[in-house]
C-alpha cells in the first residue's frame, strides 16, 4: 500500500470512545451492578511488619448486613500464594503483615456502607515485629528475611535465570556485561561517579482499583480494572485450579493506569470473597487504598562513565538500587528492564551492569509508566551534563556524538536502533532554543497550548534562565510478548474487531479501528472495536510497554488482511474476473473498474439472511537470547528540552516552556500521538519538581489524595509541546511504532540540567524542591 | 477418524449448564441489573381493532419514579416500521390498533411497580373498528384492509417471490405443482378428501419475553430472550440507522423458546425507550403478555388424495388456510414451509399445494416447533389411517408402501432423503405392540420413567383400547443458513468455542462442547462454549428448525479441525518429526510414540506467558432454486405411536403410552436427544387432546396461566419413551442430524388415529376433547 493513499491512518480520527467519555456514559468496574451483587471493604493493617495474633470477627459478624468475615483462615481450597513473578502474595497473609496497608481481613455486606461499619468492628490482633523500610536495611546481615523461600511463578523466562541462592532480601538481581569496563576506565580521559535518588511515587490513576467477581458452577467471571486481562486469567486459573477456559475476565473502560494496574491486584480477593458468600462480590477501594497497593519503585542510581576528551565514551557501570517493596509483584522485571536500559541510548564498548530489586516492609512496588526507564534516565542523563562540564563540551554535541545511529546494535545481536535519535535530538534542541533560551519564541511545535501565561507571575527579583536537555530510549514492546486478533466483516460491510488491549485512556480502540478500517477499506465509523474479555478476545499479553500499537496492531492488520483476503476469494466468485487485480476501497470492492459494495456481495453469496467473513492474526516476538529481557520488538526513544528559571534568593523553579519529542515512526492518529506524549511529560513534571512519597518507616503519610501533590494544568509551562518525528520507520503498521511512555522519561533531566546550566549548581535526588535547591545554592556558594 | 474410537460424542455427557440451572445461578435476562437501568411496562390495546385517539399520559407522567410515558408520537429519527419478513410492523402503532394485546404506550419508572402505577392512570381513547377475527372473515371481498401495502424486508429470498398482487388481507401464498394431480385423482381407485382444523396455541415458555437496552454513543446493546441474535441485531440495525457492528445483542440463558423467541419481539421497544430516557431500560412481560405477543397459526387443511387399490399414493392436494394474525411475523415462511411439506413424507408423483398465511386481527402467529409441521401432519397422517380404512389395509403397511426410502428425492434435485424411514417406523410400530395394544409390555423404548402409574386411575366401566401410528418429517435447518464459530486452544490446552446459537433448554452448548472435545481431543469438561454475544461471537442465523446440531456443529467441527490443524503445525515446529503422522488425544499431541501436553507445546512456542490457536469454520447451506425454500440441509423425520384407552360413555380418552422415534443419525449426546424428544412428544400431547386459545371475536378468553392448560407430569402415559434411530447417516458432525421438533409432529395424528381404530369415530378437530369425541360418538351411534 502506497503511502500517500492512507485515508484513515494518520488522520486524527475522533476517538471511539470520546463521546461516551464526555457524556460520562463510559462503563468502568464500578459502575456494574449484578443481581445479588454484596460489597467488599478491605480491613489493611496499620503496621509495616507484623505477626497476625487473634482476629475477632464477631462484632462484625453481627452487624446489620454483613455476610461474612474473610480471612486467610477462610480462604481454602486453593493455592496458597500468587504473583507474576513469584508466588510470594497471599490473597490474605496467614500470619504476618510485610507492609502497611496490606489487607488481613474483608469484611462482605449487602452494602459498601455497612461492609464498612462491619470493618469498624473488626478486632486484629498485631505484634509488630522489626520492619526494613529502606533496601540498606533489608541488606543488611541482621535483617529480617521477608520471604523465606522464592517459588518463580514460571510465567517468564528471563525471571527464571535469578541466581540460584539470592543474597538476603534481594528479589531479583540483573547483572550484564560487555566489554571490559576496567580497562575502559583505564584508558578514560575522565571517569566520572555520581549517585542519584527518586522517592517511590504513586500512580495516581483517577479511577481506584476495582474488581467485581462472581463464581458459578461453570467458571468464574471478573470484572476487573487491569492492564493484563489474560496474565490475570492465568493466575485466578492457577489459584483457584480451575482451567483457563473457565475464567472470564472483562474489562471494562479503565480510568487510567500507567502501569498501577499491570498484573493481578483485587482480583484474588473478590473471587475467593464470592467463593464464600456465594454471591457476586464487588472490591472497590478508595484512592488512599490504590496508593498503599502499588507504587513505582524509590531507586538509587550509581553511575560510573568513562569519556575521552572527545567526548567519546569507553565504558559505563551502573548499580541500581530498586526498593520493591513487600511483595514482587512484577519488580523483578523492572530490575531487568531498568539495568538493561541504565547505559542510556549510547554507542559504548564497555559495559557493567548490576541492577537489584530489593524486599522491604514498604508497599509492593510494580510496573510505572517507563518501566525503570524514569529512574535511569535521571542518572544517566544528568551525568552526560556533569561530563560535558568537565569536558568543556556542548552537552548537545556530546550526546550527538555517542547516541546511537539508526541501524547501529545496542546490544550485539538484538535488534539494532530502528529510529534516527540525532535528528529528534537536534529537532528537540532547536525547538527550545538551544543553547540559550528563547523564551518560547523559537518554539515550532505543534501544541494548541502555546499562549503564555507567566505574565502574572513575574518574580520580584531576576531569576536566572537556561535550558537544559535529556535523550533517553527503552526496548518497547515487552518480553516474549504475543498478541492475536479476530477481525469480522459483517454483511452491511461494517467490521468488529475483536483484541485484548484495555483500553485505559491511551486510545488503543480508536487506533486499532483506523488500522482496521484502513487496511479493509471501509470508513473508520463503521469499525467497532470491543472491550477485551478472555472468554471471547483473544489472547493478548497485556497491554503496558508501550506495545499496543505495534503489536497488538500487526496482530489486528494480520487478522484484518486475512479477511480482506477472504473477502476478495468471496467477491471473485460472486463477480467472477481477475482476483489478483481487485482491491477494497470505501467499503467497496473494485473489480474491473466497477465498485460493489461488501453488502452486495455478502447478499450474492451468504443470501440475504448474512453471514460474516473472519480473519484472525497473530504477532509473536522474535526469541533472542542474548540478555535476560529477550529480543527487542521496537526502541522507543523519547527527548525532552526544558527551559527553567530559577530565583536563586528562594529557590523557586519555575518551568518556562517543555518540548517532548516522541519518535512515532508514524504516527496512526497524529493528536492521540501528542495527547500521550504531552500526558506523559506532564505526568513527568510531578516527580521532578515535587512529588512523591514521604515514607517514614514504612509508613507513607502523604497517601491520601488530599496531601499527594500531582501535577496540575496550572503546573504546565506556558511553551509546551510536542514533537513527533515521523519517518515511517518504525515495525508497526504502517511504520508506526508505540508511544506513550519515552514523554515521562527525560523530563527530570532536563529540568535539573537546565538549572545546572542557569545556576551552577547540581541536584541529584528528586524531586527538585524549591529546599533542596535553596540547600544546595546555599551550600555551593559556601564551598 | 473412526467412530468406534469416540471417546466424548456419543455419550450422555453432564449438561455444561446442568449445575447453574439446578442451583438456581443460570443468569437469564430478567436477572441483569444495569447502573441507572429503569424499567417499562406496556399498556395493550383491550381490542382487536381500532382508531387510535387521544392519549392522556399527564396523570401517569404525574405519578412518582416515572420518566416517561412513550407514544408512537415520541418515537422519532428510526424506520417506522420492522418485521423479519414484512416491514409491517410499528414500534408502537401511530394510529391503529390491529390485535387486542398489542402495545400502545409504554411507561418508564424508576421501578416495575412504579411503571405499573403510572400504566393504570393512562387514559388512551380507542376508537373501535369492524375486526375481521377467522381467516374466512379476512378473505371476504367487504373486510377491512390489514396492511394497505407490503413492502418486504429483504431477509429472505423465498419471500421475494410473492405473488406480486396479492389477495385482499393474504400475508403470503405459497404455491407448488408437481405433475397432474387431475389425472392423477382420475387415475386413481379412490379418493379421499377431508378438512382438519387447530386452533392458535401458545408457546408458553416458562421465562416469558424480555428485553433490556441500553443506547450509548458508540453503538446500542440489548440483552434479549431471543433466538435470533443476529437477525434481531439486523432488524435494529435497519431501525436505528446503525452498522451492524455498533449494535450488540447478548443472550444469556433462556428459560424456554419453542419458536415463540424467534425474530425480533420486544427489542425495539426497549431500544425506543433507552433513547428517550437516556438511562438503560428493562422490558419484562408477563406470561399472559407472552401469550399476547406470538402464537401458532390456527389452520385449516384440506387435503385430496388419490390412490391405487393396492395403496400406491398417486395424488396428493393440500389447501392450507393460516391465521397468521395482525403482523406477518415469521408467518410467510412458515406458510412457505408447511406448503413445502404438507404432502408428507412420502413417494407422490403428483402433488398441488397452495399454502396461505392470511392477516386477521388476531395476536400475530409465527414460528412454533416444528413450523406449520403439527398442524399439516395432523391433517395428512389422519388421513392416511382413514385410506388404509377404506382401503381396508393395514395403516402401518399403507405407509411403508409410500414412504420414502433412502436416497429417493421429495422435490426433484433437492437433497435426497437421508435416514431409513421405514426403518424408524418399523421400530414404533414394533415398540407399541402394533397392531394390538401391549399394554407396554413389549415397550423397548429407553426411558426412564417406565413405572405404570394408572392403578389409582382405573376407570369404573371397560373401555376401548387401541394402537395408532403416524408419520411425518420436515426439511431441517432452515433455508439459506449460515453459521460460522471460532475455535480457541489455550496455553493450558482448554478451549473455548465462540458461537452463535441460544441456549434455551435444548443443550446446544453442552453438544459443542461435545463436538469440540472431540474434535481437538481434549476432556469434555476442559471445553467451555461462550454465550451468544453478536460483537463478540460470530454469525449465526439463529437457533431455530432443529438446525443448530448440524449446521452450527459443523460449523464448530470445522473450526476445531483448523485449530488442530494449526496446533499441529506448530507441535511439528517444536517437537520435529512427522506432522502427517501426528494426532491428538486427551489434551495431547501424539508424535513419535510420545504424548506431549498442549500445555508444553504452548509454552515452547509461544513462551511461559501464553498465546493462544484460533480456529474459525463455516457452514453455508446449498443454494437450490426448485422451491422457494430452499435446498434442504436435512430431513429431520419422527414417527410415533399412540396406545389409548377410551371410555365411550363419557368420551374420556386416556393415553396409555406413547412411543416417539427420532432419527438423529448418531446421537451427539443420547440422553439429551432423548430429552428433547421426549419433551417435544409431551408438548404435543396438549394441543392433541385439551390445549389452545379460547378465541372469542378476537378476544383470547384463557391467555392467563391460570386459564391456559398445558401437559404436566399427570398427562405423561404410564408408558412413554423415545426411541433413537442411529445409522449415522446424517450430513451434521460424526453423522449426526437435527432432532427436537419432530416429537411434536405425530402425537395428534397418532392419538386420533388409536381413537378411530378404537372406536371407528374419526376426529377431525384439535383439540380432541372428551365433550367433541362424546359428541362424535353419539353422532356415530346415531348415523
């Protein structure tokens, strides 16, 4: 298919779903009732670690409504513990609390309000016991171990391959080398070592966690807010040993997720809570409740670089430093992910890495928008300044001279650099002005929210002004990730698609219709596509990793050919003629010159009664076994350019204007492309400038919405915009390839770069606050 | 694949939804609670014809919880009118009403009983008309016009080809010819010809008709008792002004159909009111509701027969007369179909038919087990038993003369008959002692419920005993049908299957469970069969006309057979070796001599987190011109024999036994096969000796539940069973064919006939009450 005939792909269609949204008639979990349906409230223990005396239910149990008490103790019939990477989560822990916030007990009522009240009544017994709340403590040799023995839970490979006897409290350890990192620094110019920090941080996704489950003779049916339908199967199906046939999860429209809702969460509870009461049982938890369940990992980074005076780099170490918190959740993975990527998007000889997720009492820490890739970038990028300074070079020079070319391997064998990072480094750079800043007049990019609006905020004294940039990239797409498709024309030449991407905002239906309805001809508002549902969807491994466009959209063009394919055998035997030279357009065939539309044909060969042509497709990635984290389906590479102002008397920071700049390959739909990227950097400004948890041993106490800072619209620069470099080169439909998480990743970076170049001064653990840059402004100038 | 090797087919498998119906979890459509849903009910016009006047809906809009009182008037921006074959019918009608039962209003409320209130402060002014109540009535030169003009609906083309004028108030004329019946009548040395008669009866389902709606911005979706998804889907899709795919029909299960849930029935009501509250609305009608919104045609059939002295059928003239009341319905298809097979199943060279399905201001007719079958079986094989009188021939040789045998053809180039006839009626008579009563001690039949329970009913005076049989078959599987499935294998090696048939008590999901497990070797109980769901299950053409067995099971089979195919692929990828010389058994590939588990077939080529294999297959039935009906797909044929006892001083008639043959060519499942013959059998013992309308000038006087008389256990002869022919010669999976309808065909006729031969009075009337035999033998006795 030539590309300039595109007619739907690279439109920015309407999204599917934008009228339901605004009209608040989208269906989330929460909104779903079922005859008999009883409620769940979670009663969550107040300690960071503990051992589980007696639990006193009876005054609960009296209480009007309730219909049952659940504890571990109720809990039979099944596997004890679960988790995608280790079975190391009980659905309610037996014995001992690891952190807090981790439920003990449910209270089940008709009502939310009397589960509630029920739960007030509820007599826990606790006896703290030591707690680690600090991966330092947890290594250390007196520490309490957390979880005695590690049972991989076999649904990855590359989590199997963990050193055979961990060190105490170490829950995954990466380890990758290349080169000789020795003598690279031996031959170094400079050598260069920092150590940076993030606090753990909370998703912040408007709709809570919520899973409504109901147990029939036949199956179980969850209703669920999850990222991961078919991994959630899996595990209810391990757990309850019931075959995968037999479980159905739907999800519904999602409020948000960026990577809180990977894996399994309420699911195990509400359906070992419907077991007992025999009923459906819904779990909806509160915001305060969805930050104590997962949370993105506090890191330390050390980063070790070898340059010559040209800048070149000869060699990188890297130690991470992961807290995961109580349970693994899927932090193992991360610890891959975020060691693979540590050395950043650069062409460097030698390499060391170490990257370890330890256990801790805090609460489990997951997946997050990026993948580790935030926390690396924040190291890695703020170092490629630091070395510029030392060096005298122009850190844009410097990066341009060691970022990867397109087609260069990043790892030998893997699937070498698919994207031309220096032309989005150069276009980034332009775009803010650098080296000096504009002050958002040399701003081109394309964002409706271009109006200044600092006008009524000019500081009282000059502030000091720079800009500062970042270059980041992560392997897109996931481990071992597979995706199918079915693709149905229907008799009017309307088309379903059936897939198993949630859809959480990021407008995976709207692009899978406009590949659909581009690949079949026929126009984009007659596309449907459904909400996934594991008994009638097919397989999808999840939706995360910026995969959904690439994969599941080969997966969908694949099906949507093959039925294209089978329409066209139909419509050569109804029409006779060459079928070689027919093609479909505007829900039509074209046969020797004649344009007939699918409902015709459909009527000549079905009759009128209908009939449906089904196509189905898969994509299965590529096996590589070269690192512990597979083959790479695509490199999602993201820049970022900041342009700040400091008042150095207080330390206040102010963001001027952010560029982001995303490599789509290209982009299905243009607006949806920036809406995530713009989303993403804004999600990126939160970290950076003032979020995150504060954890006083092991007790977050900023939890609640009321006192977790986010970014606000009033927190967006006035110059803010994105850039999406489109050269149609990327492995997914079209040329397309996944976006949606690199706009998180350089922000930081670039901000803290920036004020290094405006102030001097340079800060290594986020986030930036107004005191710890007033600290460090005090102190340089004392030094 | 040898059928000797079956290891799932052929055994009387557990019901996959045996244990969520007996424990009271099956989920039917009046269970679903929606977020926000309201409720209607629907105010009826109390007369068969009239104007309609004003409406005052102020007090009801007054009353509290409701949200809308609905008129024709509200009713904007649709098609005005719908009907599986006609558009003839009206949401609600504008201006005149055509059946007393049929909607007017509708009231929407928070709650049913709130709807109700507000129904009861309707006023509606209805202006009567002169109603024409008989098809005579109709048919007279002076009646009122029903229908001014008819537009079709374009869903089927054996209804394109109606007369293109048709005669005042014929909804449809079906006309066949075949040789010269004048010579053949004139050839013949006797000729007989009689007139039966059968009132309209109910369908009377256990769940009555119900419907839910909710209309969003992408699409509309309506939970439906139906047995027509997608044709439903089709007929709100042309309503609405929708694609097909943006209109999603979900049936869970359903309590009971009998043809009363074919077609659209309360969908568009629902649909109608969801747009105007804009909140999902639940339709839930009552029983006598039910009995008020479809019936079976009233009939009369005259037929002529001419044959040799020695019994050789040489003519046959049917004239059928249907009351197919004030909306077409399905009824010009069930007059095409009983037209088709009024002749009955036998070997006639000269055959005229006229068929007609008039209008009247009766509650509309449709489809009903078996399709016009019982009632022109009722009139064809009495008068079989009345020639073999006259002729003074044995009735059971009279048929096995005429009968088809295997291979011969019914219609020129259509399908051959598929099953041995003669066989199956050898087998009845034998069962039921022919030609004397048995008593049942020579009963052979497989039932379970063989104990005598007449001791405690021995009638005072001796009465009359005797045997009678009949005959019958109809063309199964509908015309011009499609259905199409996906077959899905797991990680784990369950599967599920995607399909579109309803499940109402018939079992279909519990035989494609069957033939899946089968096909793919796995266990049975590792087999789950999705409910139908029109944007997630493929085409289907509805479950109706015995079909889904064949049609669907082959659709099932070959989509199974494409997922082993496929599996087998991949197992030859992972394991090498000999693909020709792999199979499958017991959820794993056999190469090599070895079994290897799907399970680990899956995980080697997918990886540990899953994919899946999908399948999909079709079945397309033949196209065949000779008739407007299509080729056949089957011939689902069923005998029976009658044992009664009569008390001719009262006219008392007691039926002693009852066999019932059914050709299934091979039982997917006996003991479901045996269910669904058995329960057609006893339905047909209702309308043979007690059970129908009392219509009184258009007014149905025993609509209730508490009036309408239908079979119970008491009814059940003391002797009863079903005996299953299986030469594995029909064309659906492992040889099976279509059963369920023709149970229903003979009871009548077979009764009749035992009566006749016990007493030498011939009724001609259903329902053959005590008061109308006492009537006959009194008018016997005295002529």
């Amino acid at each position: 298919m030539v590309l300039d005939t595109l007619k739907v792909v690279g439109t920015s269609a309407r999204r599917v779903d934008a009228m339901e949204k605004v009209t608040g008639r989208a269906q989330y979990v929460t909104d779903l009732r079922l005859a008999g349906m009883a409620h769940a409230r979670i009663w969550r223990s107040p300690l960071p670690h503990a051992r589980i005396g007696r639990i006193d239910a009876a005054a609960a149990r009296a209480c009007p409504g309730v219909l049952a008490v659940v504890t571990a103790a109720d809990i039979t019939g099944c596997e004890p513990l679960y988790g995608p990477a280790y079975r190391d989560t009980p659905i309610l822990p037996p014995d001992r609390v690891r952190y807090a916030g981790e439920p003990v007990a449910v209270v089940v009522a008709e009502t939310e309000a009397q589960a509630e009240a029920g739960l007030r009544l509820l007599e826990v017994e606790l006896h703290e016991i030591t707690a680690v709340t600090t991966p330092d403590a947890a290594l250390a040799p007196d520490a309490p171990v957390l979880h005695e023995a590690l049972r991989p839970s076999g649904h990855f490979r590359d989590l199997m391959s963990l050193h055979p006897v961990p060190e105490r409290n170490v829950c995954q350890q990466y380890e990758y080398e290349r080169g000789d990192v020795a003598r690279g620094f031996a031959e170094a110019d400079l050598v260069v070592e920092d150590t940076f920090t993030l606090p753990a941080i909370f998703h912040y996704a408007m709709e809570p966690h919520c899973a409504v489950a109901r147990v029939a003779p036949e199956g179980i049916t969850v209703w669920a807010s999850t990222q991961h339908p078919f991994p959630v199967r899996k595990e209810l199906a391990e757990l309850f040993r019931v075959p995968l046939s037999h479980i159905q999860v739907i999800v519904p429209a999602i409020g948000g997720a960026y990577g809180g809702k990977c894996y399994t969460k309420l699911e195990p509870i509400a359906v070992a809570c419907a077991r007992i009461v025999r009923r459906p049982v819904r779990v909806a938890i509160t915001l305060e409740e969805s930050a104590k369940t997962i949370t993105r990992h506090a890191a330390r980074c050390r980063v070790k670089t070898g340059v010559r005076r040209d800048g070149t780099i000869l060699a990188r170490e890297c130690d991470l430093l992961l807290d995961t918190g109580a349970y693994a959740d899927i932090g193992p993975r991360v610890a891959n992910k975020s060691g693979f990527r540590a050395p950043g998007p650069y062409r460097i000889p030698n390499v060391k890495i170490t990257s370890r997720a330890v256990f801790t009492n805090n609460v489990p820490a997951g997946a997050y928008r990026g993948y580790g890739t935030p926390q690396i970038t924040w190291a890695s990028e703020c170092q490629m300044d630091m070395i510029a300074e030392r060096l005298g070079m122009d850190p844009l020079d410097l990066r341009l001279k060691n970022l990867l070319k397109r087609g260069e391997e990043y790892v030998p064998g893997d699937t070498p650099m698919d994207g031309d990072m220096l032309e989005g480094l150069r276009r980034t750079a332009q775009a803010i002005g650098w080296p000096t800043p504009s002050g958002g007049s040399q701003f081109t990019v394309r964002s409706s929210r271009s109006e200044p609006r600092t006008a009524n905020r000019e500081p009282r004294t000059p502030r000091r002004r720079a800009v500062g940039l970042a270059a980041a990239f992560k392997d897109g797409g996931g481990t071992h990730s597979v995706s199918t498709a079915i693709v149905r024309i229907h008799a009017d030449g309307s088309v379903t698609v059936l897939m198993g991407s949630s859809e959480h905002g990021q407008g995976a239906r709207t692009v899978m219709a406009q590949i659909a309805a581009e690949t079949l001809g026929v126009p984009y508002d007659r596309v449907l596509v459904a909400a996934p549902d594991t008994s009638l969807t097919p397989f999808d491994h999840g939706t995360s990793a910026s995969r959904s466009t690439t994969l599941m959209g080969l997966a969908v063009q694949a099906a949507a050919r093959e039925a294209k394919d089978q329409l066209l055998n139909v419509a050569a035997g109804v029409l006779g003629g060459d079928r070689g030279r027919m093609d479909v357009r505007d829900g039509a065939v074209l046969a020797d010159g004649r344009a007939v539309p699918f409902a015709e044909i459909f009527a000549q060969h079905f009759g009128l009664p209908g009939g449906e042509i089904i196509g189905s497709g898969a994509y299965r990635s590529a096996q590589f076994a070269g690192t512990l984290t597979g083959s790479t389906t695509f490199w999602e590479t993201g820049m970022g350019a900041a342009e700040v102002a400091v008042d150095e008397e207080t330390g206040a920071i102010e963001l001027l204007g952010y560029v982001s700049m995303a490599d789509v390959g290209r982009a299905i739909n243009p607006r949806e492309c920036e809406a995530q990227d713009e989303g993403a950097a804004m999600q990126g400004i939160g970290p950076a400038l003032f979020e995150g948890f504060v954890n006083q041993d092991g007790h977050l106490l900023n939890a609640s919405p009321a006192e977790y800072r986010i970014p606000t619209f009033e927190h967006l620069p006035a110059h803010f915009g994105t850039i999406l470099l489109e050269n149609g080169d990327g492995p997914g439909p079209f040329g397309s390839k996944g976006v949606g998480e690199s706009g998180t990743f350089c922000v930081a970076a670039a901000i803290g770069n920036a004020i290094a170049r405006a102030t001097g001064v340079r800060l290594t653990d986020q986030p930036m606050t107004p005191e710890r840059l007033w600290r460090a402004l005090k102190a340089g100038a004392g030094g």
